[in-house]
C-alpha cells in the first residue's frame, strides 16, 4: 500500500472506496458527492438500476441508478465498471434526465466488458419472483405477518427484488452462453447471431416458469439493443485500461459500491441479497483494480436499521417507533417506492461488515431521524438456542432465528441539524456515535444531521 502514486499534486489523496454496511439506503450517495471532488474518478464497480442514490445538486434532488454519483462534480470521471449490470435504456433515460439538470455527461466511461440487461431479464426477474410468491415460505424462517409491511417485500419465497433483471442478467454472464456485453452493442453481426441463441433459449425455458410468458422477438430485441448501442458509443471504453492510466498518473480514484454488504451474494443473509459482491471485496474483479491499491474504507451506515424486500431482520419494529422512523427519515424507495421496514440498529451486523470491508472510517448518517425518542436501542449480541453470541449469521435460515439483545442509551429531544461540530452535539447524541464507534472499532469520519451537504460534521 504505497501513499506515494497518488502524491502528484503535492496532496497526499488515497484510493478511497464507499461501501454501505447494512441493507442499503444508507447514504452513500451523499457520502460520495461530498468526497468526489477530491478525486479524478468515481467508478461503480458492482449492481445496476437496483441501486438508487440521491445527490442534491442546485437545491434539487436527483436520483441516481447506474450513472455513478460523483457526476455532478465537473472535471472528475465517472466511470461504470465491468462489473455492473447495465440496463442500456434506463442508462439513456437517466443521461437524458442529468443532461437537461446540467451535469457534464463528457467524463462518462461504460465498460465494454459489463454486462447487459436486456428485457427477457426484467420479464425473467418478474416471473421468478411471481411464481416464488405463490408457495408457502420456507418453515422456521421469518414469515412476513400477514398485513404487515413486511408482508409487500417478500410474500411466500419471493425475494422482493427490484424487478430490474439484476439476477437473471447476472446469472447469464456465469451462464457464458446467453450473455451480452455492452462491447456487444456495436458488433451488428455478432449482436444479431448472440440474441438469436439466447432466444432460443429463453423461448425454451421461460413459458416453463409461465405459460403467459410472450414469445421474445430476437428482430425486435436486437435492433433496440443496437438503437441502444449507437447512442451509448462514444461512452463505451475499456475502463480497465483507464483506471490504470489514472493510478500510474498518481490521480486518486472513489469506488463507489452500489447495494449494500448485508445484501452481497457471498456475505450477505443469502438467499434475500442481491447477485453481486457489494462490499470493497466486489472492487477488483468489478473494475479490474487489485485491492492492494485501495488505501481507505469509508464504511456508511444508518444509526438505525432499514430494509427493503424479504428476508430477517433482527431488530425490525414493527409498532409506531418504527412508522416514526419510516415517517423522519423518508424511509420509501428511490427505485421502488416502496415503504421502508425499519428498526433499531444492529451492531452486531454493522461491525460484521466493518469487518468485511476493512473499513477504516464509518459515516453515521441521518442521525437527526432519531432526535425526540426518550430511548434508543442498539442490538449488541444475538441470543440463538438459548446462547449469546456477537456473531452475525450471514445465512437467512440461521438470522430468523436470532433474537436481539439490546443495550439501551438515552435519547436526545434536541433538533441537531444546525450541529457544526461533534461538541455542539446534544450529550446523549455524541454519547450514542461513541457508543458505536467504540462497538465498531473504527472512527466516526462523517456524521449526517440533514440532508443537505452542508448538515454534515466531518472529521
Ligand atoms: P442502494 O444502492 C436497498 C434489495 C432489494 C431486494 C434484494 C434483491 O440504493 O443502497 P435485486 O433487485 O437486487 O435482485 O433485489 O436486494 N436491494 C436493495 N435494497 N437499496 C439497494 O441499493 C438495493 N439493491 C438491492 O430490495 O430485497
Ligand atoms: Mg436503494
């Protein structure tokens, strides 16, 4: 780990990585527009339109899904890395949407290597989920209760997604023989032939998950995917190349991680993840840059719990503590929409992904939601058959079991969203960031008490 490849302004400035250390919705998107314009980059390495991230940029609120989030600082890169999934028509619709808001779409790089999503993926993501909300869920997981919110994301074995192809786009690059590369999109003759197999097979397969399923048009798939492609062109890249052209130039570079870790398909409460490698341990094969040269692991997390879609969640509250939170915090979707499940925070999860990523600062954000309760409570161990552990189990069949063990601290009913500094903090609130760091282990870097760039402490 050398300091001195990114000494050429005479600022030592690190690779820096963003990662979210829960459920996802944590903030990065904040966290990554306040850094990027230390940097000559921001590249996504992981996930596609699943993500949503919302920078405010001339007092309004853009929501950002594969275009990464540093793109509204002018003269820095944004680059899309060979491991995302790329959804070309949601990607055009969101140029065209940052183009008219004024950002500068000329530093944009689309790896020629990420893959494709095309529709029968979207279609696929649907079907799956709706047969798998038809059977019974799963004995000894945590069933949804019916009526409850819970019971939106993840009826029967659905998983919840996002509906946005993200599983079956990247099960077809493990697949090899029905994927398709952005590269792809500028080979006519070789895109035409590649859809026609994949057709094939998914007119073979798809009606066999349902009947309804319309019989896919590889004419019609193909030249869309081409329209597609000749609008995309001037992006597309070998982005391997250049982030290595920016490390030898001594131009530090944002990896900016899109889902969360609790939600990667290694590390995650499998099988409720998404289908990437969310955490810092996702950015070498997502971009093709070893993980020795990432210097910092800013770690962001929510100081308290959310989810979205099925699966456990331990320190969920299900009651008007967490409607409070739901309401305070915005808890509802980028992407979907969809209401927010809410809860205390889980420490025992957080500093498993701490852990993970070897994060070497945390950002506790929208701690301003929780000003006002007279109790705050943050799950520090899991009972499991009668023992305690302060382990996280990062299987879903093995969490739903897991009771939370709270340790209680006072809450504070003061507005902190004109804080400046950690010593202008209520007592109890600074008390609380203590609390986790010291759980955690890692230094409090950031701490978010509004929405606005300004209602940030850093240190
Ligand atoms: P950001 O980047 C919150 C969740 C979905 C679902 C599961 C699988 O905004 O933090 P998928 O469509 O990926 O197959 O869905 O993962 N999920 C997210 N939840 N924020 C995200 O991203 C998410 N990306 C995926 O809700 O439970
Ligand atoms: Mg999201």
């Amino acid at each position: 780990m050398t300091r001195a490849a990114n000494e050429g302004s005479g600022r030592v400035r690190e690779n820096t990585a963003v990662v979210g250390l829960q459920w996802g919705d944590e903030g990065k998107g904040k966290v990554i527009d306040l850094l990027a314009g230390e940097f000559s980059a921001v590249a996504r390495y992981n996930g596609g339109a699943n993500a949503g991230h919302s920078v405010v940029f001339n007092g309004k609120r853009h929501a950002l899904h594969l275009v990464p989030s540093g793109i509204f600082r002018s003269g820095v890169k944004s680059v899309i890395g060979n491991g995302v999934v790329i959804d070309p028509e949601a990607l055009l619709v969101e140029m065209d949407r940052l183009g008219a808001a004024g950002a500068d779409l000329s530093g944009l790089a689309i790896s020629d290597r990420a893959h494709v999503v095309m529709p029968y993926h979207k279609l696929e993501d649907a079907l799956r989920e709706e047969m798998l909300a038809a059977q019974s869920s799963f004995e000894g997981e945590t069933e949804a209760g019916a009526g409850s919110l819970a019971a939106q994301h993840g009826p029967g074995r659905s998983i919840g997604t996002t509906k946005r192809g993200i599983g079956p786009a990247y099960a077809d690059k493990a697949a090899r023989s029905t994927s398709i590369r952005m590269g792809d999109l500028l080979r006519e003759g070789a895109l035409r032939e590649k859809v026609a197999q994949v057709c094939a097979f998914k007119n073979a397969t798809l009606p066999g998950i349902s009947p309804t399923a319309q019989t896919l048009d590889p004419k019609a798939i193909a030249d869309a995917a081409l329209k597609a492609g000749e609008r995309l062109k001037p992006y597309i890249t070998d982005t391997v190349y250049l982030l290595h052209d920016l490390l030898k130039a001594g131009s530090p570079i944002l990896f900016e991680g899109a889902n969360a870790t609790l939600l990667d398909v290694d590390h995650g409460t499998y099988p409720y993840v998404t289908s990437s490698s969310c955490s810092v341990l996702g950015i070498p094969p997502g971009t093709g840059v070893p993980g020795s040269r990432i210097q910092n692991v800013i770690g962001v997390m929510k100081a308290y719990s959310t989810r979205v879609g099925g699966g456990p969640f331990p320190t969920e509250l299900t009651d008007g503590t967490g409607d409070r939170i739901r309401e305070r915090g915005r808890e509802y979707g980028t992407t979907t929409g969809r209401p927010r499940r809410c809860g205390w925070l889980d420490l025992v999860a957080v500093r498993y992904s701490a852990m993970l990523n070897g994060a070497t600062g945390i950002a506790i954000m929208l701690l301003d939601v929780l000003s006002g309760l007279d109790e705050l409570k943050v799950c520090t161990a899991y009972e499991i058959d009668g023992k305690s552990t302060d382990r996280f189990i990062p299987d879903a069949t093995g969490l739903a079991k897991v009771r939370p063990v709270f340790t209680t601290l006072p809450g504070f009913q003061e507005d902190i969203t004109g804080a400046k500094s950690r010593a202008e903090l209520p007592k109890n609130a600074e008390q609380y960031v203590a609390f986790i760091e010291k759980f955690v282990g890692v230094p409090a870097k950031v701490i978010s008490i509004g929405p606005d760039r300004e209602q940030t402490i850093q240190s």
